[in-house]
C-alpha cells in the first residue's frame, strides 16, 4: 500500500492532477479545504474522504483511492513512547 501525505499549503483543488500522478492508495494532505465547501470537481475526485480542520480553508484530509477505504475512529487517550 502506498501511501502519500502532503503539505499542500492550501488550494489542493487546484493541483489534484500533480498528486494523482504519484498514484497513491491514500492521500494524507495536510492545509487542504474541505471538499464539501469547495468545488463540485474538487468534491467528486475528494471521494469518500475524512477531513477535520477549523477552517473551511486549512484543516487535514484522508482521501482513499484505487478502491481504499478510510474510517474515523473513535478514539480517545493518551499515546505513550516505550523504548
């Protein structure tokens, strides 16, 4: 499974054609908009996605491709480093 995330610094509907071309199972693109504000274009290529930011313009984005699946989890604790 490939997986790609991004800092993509804002406006990623504008530039899906560059990060499809990595062909990537799961796109983690960080500063994106939510597709579900955005265009009807940026909107059909999102897909089945996960988003969570505070701003409509800059939160972060799961969007699964080639036939993938992203689900959110409710998860709630502390992550703890044992080394």
């Amino acid at each position: 499974m490939k997986i790609v995330t991004w800092n993509c610094n804002g406006a990623l509907r504008k530039k899906v054609i560059e990060i499809d071309s990595l062909d990537a199972d799961v796109l983690v693109i960080q500063e994106c908009e939510n597709p579900a504000e955005s265009t009807k274009s940026y909107r059909s290529w999102a897909g089945k996605y996960l988003w969570v930011g505070t701003s409509k313009n800059k939160g972060i984005g799961a969007f699964p491709k080639n036939g993938n699946t992203v689900e959110k989890l409710d998860w709630q604790g502390d992550l703890k480093y044992q080394g």
